[in-house]
C-alpha cells in the first residue's frame, strides 16, 4: 500500500513527546477515521511512521501537532512550518 505524502520515515524533533493518533485526533477535535483521512491526502500534521521494532505504528510530534492546531486557528490551514530540530 503506497504511503502517505506526509508520512516521514526520519525521526521526529529530538526530545519531543510523541502522541498517538487517537489522543491528536481529540486534541483536534476530529475523529481517528479523519485523521486517518487527513494523512492518506497529505493534509494535517506530520505524522511518523514507527520502526518495526515499535510495531510500526504512526506517532505524531506534539510540538507539530500545536503548531498545526495554531495555524488553523489563524486561518492558514496548509502544513505549519518545519520544526527548529
């Protein structure tokens, strides 16, 4: 199955905590299905795709996650900048 756009195999900011895509979706105040929509369209926050030692599961930063949410806020609803990593 080919991969999302935004899917990003390198690893996230350093020292950043990494949230699972059920607790960014309530952040976001959408459905885990939208998420999931929102990633196969290359659209909301950066996710990462996990190694297969952590069963290859998708996280999110949560410093993206917060700059993704502020963005929409201020209505620019593309990808928020790249973080300062």
């Amino acid at each position: 199955m080919p991969r999302a756009k935004n899917s990003n195999m390198a690893s996230p900011p350093s020292g950043d905590r990494l949230v699972t895509p059920a607790e960014t979706a309530r952040r976001l105040g959408i459905s885990p299905g939208t998420l999931r929509n929102w990633g196969a369209a290359g659209k909301g926050p950066r996710r990462y795709r996990m190694s297969p030692d952590y069963g290859g599961r998708v996280r999110y930063s949560e410093h993206e996650v917060d700059a993704f949410i502020e963005h929409v806020k201020t209505g620019a609803l593309a990808r928020p900048p790249k973080s300062r990593a």
